[in-house]
C-alpha cells in the first residue's frame, strides 16, 4: 500500500473537526496538502519550489544568475506544463497512490492532473460545496469533469446527494456517508438545568440571530433561562448587538470560538441544544452538522429545523423537536417545552444518545471512508 495524499485547502478551522478526524483516523501512510490549487502546501513550504519529475533541473535553474532565472524560468513557474511537473515530481516522491480531496471544489480542481497520471480520487463532500451559488455556477464543467473520473464521491446526507445528482454526478458512484460523533461526548452527564446551548460558527447558514429571536420571545416568561452561544464568525457582533437591543444580556453569554475540551463542561450543564438552520438566498446549506450529532450523543435533545441532514439526524419528537425554516414562533414554543419539561429533557436526552451510538457511529464513519479509498486502490490501471 502507498500514501495516501488528504487535500485539504484552508488552514484548519476549529468547526471542522470531522475533516481532522479523517487524517486522525484513516490509517496508514498519509500526507495533507493545504492551500488551493495549484499552489499546495506541504509542511508550510509551496509544492511547486520543491518538487520536479526532474529535480535535477530544478537544482541547476536555482543555480543560474538572478537576471537569468528572472527570464528563463520565473515565467515558466507558473505554466501548465509547470503545475503538471511538479504535482507528478511530489505524488511520485511521496508514493500516493490515491487522493482523498475534502470538499468538492478541491477535488474538481485536482480531478485533470489526477486522471492524467492515473491516480484514483475520491471526493468528499461537505456542504456548502454542493449548494452554495454562485461558486459552484463557476465550477460546473469542471465538477462534470470530477464526476466522471472520481471513483466515489461520498455524501453526507440525502438532501446533499440529491443536490450532487441535479449538477451531475452518477448515482452509482455516491455514497452515503454522515459524519459520527466520537466516543467521549458519550461520557457527558447533563445536570440539565435551564440553559439553551448553541454550538457553531456565525454564519448565514446557522441563522443565530432566528434562535436568539427565539429565545427573546420566552425569555421573560423565564427568568432563569440561560442561552449559550458558542462560537465565532460574521455575524457575531450582529447577535450581541441583538442581546443588548432586547435587554438580553443577563441571559444570553457569547463565549466565542472553543476547542472540544473548552466547550464539553458546557454541554454538561444544559437542558438542550438550538440551532436554526436555513437555506440562503443564494442556496446555501449544511451538510448534517456535527455539533448536532455530538449533542445527542452527548444526551442533550436537539430543538432544530427541517434543513437537509438535521432531518435525517434528529428524531422529531423522539430525541427533539424540529421546526420550519425561518419559524421563531414554533421554536420558542419547543424551547419553553424542554424549559419547563426536564423529566421530558431526560427521557429525550437518552434517547438521543441511543440513536447517535446506533446510527452515527465514528467508527462506521471512518469505515465507510477506508472501505471506499482502499476500493479505489484496488482499480486497475
């Protein structure tokens, strides 16, 4: 077996945990590009100053005066011709022997020089990357180009795979594959007293500032209620701006951006988990969110919405309540619920972390993955 090569584009961002649980967790010999393409990352250091099918060339051209380097090979560093070069020079050095591209964007731009030196690619999709107009307007040839060389693109509900199959991916070659949640949110206890967590970036898709209406509409009937805000992002200062508008800064706090081990003690002291969820005006959506999955798991229920995979992850009724897009109303209703509710909390709460441990395991997950790239392998070439 060779390397595998993870494309990973930005920087890690602490919402993605499940893009760190694939190069985490996928064994065996693995490299993990950042940046975007064809400017690639490695170490820190750009693949294409380092890398060459002929690195003996690369060495001499280093050698040449300035004034000569500036005008024999500067120009030629960004070609085509280049960009092949180099990309061929690294997946031959480091033995990789099939990519992995997190998100669809990525593995569309990689997709020729994949199909040009015979490396299989499979490509994760994660949410935004099958939705969000107007990038993928400008990736459409190229996505069809990807869907017909990939071996397997892996969706993580079905509100996304049925997204994939409208721009042009083959049904054949999608699989199912929802993110899980990993084992120690299965250790928390809730004290499940009165407080609201939420748990993501502040972004349009989440909508914090509609949960924040929401609990606005209860929060006088319901003095000791409390609603945590985790997180980072745009809209931030909208929804503090928000908090002081309706006098809400005793009860709402905005701890910003936490990593796992900030924000579990958070977890284990609420009653539920909010997230109000929407398709944007320019068709943006999640994926399944994995703060959702860890809050189950974690025995909290879940008040949510109709929106692409949440429906597939939460049970209405059984480990929470789900409500339409953009409905403030119904969710303060579902929120005063669980409020005033805890025996019902309890009984919601353990049956969330039944359905979590049942159907959204991190292992099954990651299985699913090294089943499918070890498939990939196995191709003739």
């Amino acid at each position: 077996m060779g390397t595998l090569c993870l494309i990973k584009g930005h920087k890690p961002l602490i919402s993605e945990t499940f893009i760190d649980t694939h190069i985490q967790r996928l064994t065996g010999e693995k490299v993990v590009l950042y940046n975007y393409f064809p400017e690639y990352t490695l170490n820190g250091r750009t693949l294409r100053y380092f890398y060459s099918r002929r690195p003996w060339l690369t060495k001499a051209q280093r050698l040449l005066p300035q004034f000569l380097y500036d005008r024999l090979v500067t120009r030629h560093e960004m070609s085509d011709e280049r960009t092949m070069d180099f990309m061929a020079g690294f997946f031959r050095q480091h033995n990789v022997d099939v990519i992995l591209a997190e998100y669809g964007f990525n593995g569309a731009d990689i997709a020729p020089v994949a199909k040009a030196l015979g490396i299989p690619l499979v490509v994760h999709f994660h949410g935004h990357d099958a939705h969000r107009e107007p990038e993928i307007s400008a990736y459409r040839d190229r996505y069809r180009f990807m869907f017909q060389y990939a071996y397997r693109c892996l969706s993580v509900s079905h509100y996304m795979t049925q997204a994939m199959l409208e721009l042009g991916a083959d049904p054949q070659r999608i699989v199912y594959n929802p993110y899980g949640a990993r084992e120690y949110f299965f250790d928390v206890q809730p004290d499940y007293r009165p407080t609201l967590i939420a748990v993501g970036r502040f972004a349009d898709i989440k909508a914090p500032y509609l949960t924040l209406a929401a609990f606005q509409l209860i929060a006088k009937d319901n003095p000791n209620a409390r609603l945590v805000m985790v997180g980072d992002g745009p809209l931030l200062e909208c929804c503090r701006s928000l908090a002081r508008t309706w006098n809400l800064e005793a009860q709402v706090s905005f701890p910003g951006a936490l990593v796992h081990e900030q924000f579990l003690p958070l977890l284990s002291q609420a009653r539920a988990f909010v997230q109000h969820s929407v398709v944007t005006s320019y068709r943006d959506a999640e994926g399944t969110p994995n703060s959702i999955l860890e809050a189950q798991a974690a025995g909290l229920p879940v008040i949510s919405t109709r929106h692409a995979g949440i429906n597939e992850a939460v049970v209405h009724g059984e480990t929470g309540f789900l409500v339409a897009e953009r409905d403030i109303e119904d969710m303060a209703r579902r929120m005063q619920q669980l409020l005033r509710d805890e025996p019902l909390c309890r009984l919601m709460g353990a049956a969330a972390r039944r359905h979590i441990s049942t159907n959204y395991s991190i292992n099954r997950h990651i299985g699913t993955l090294s089943d499918v790239l070890n498939q990939a392998r196995c191709l003739p070439r």
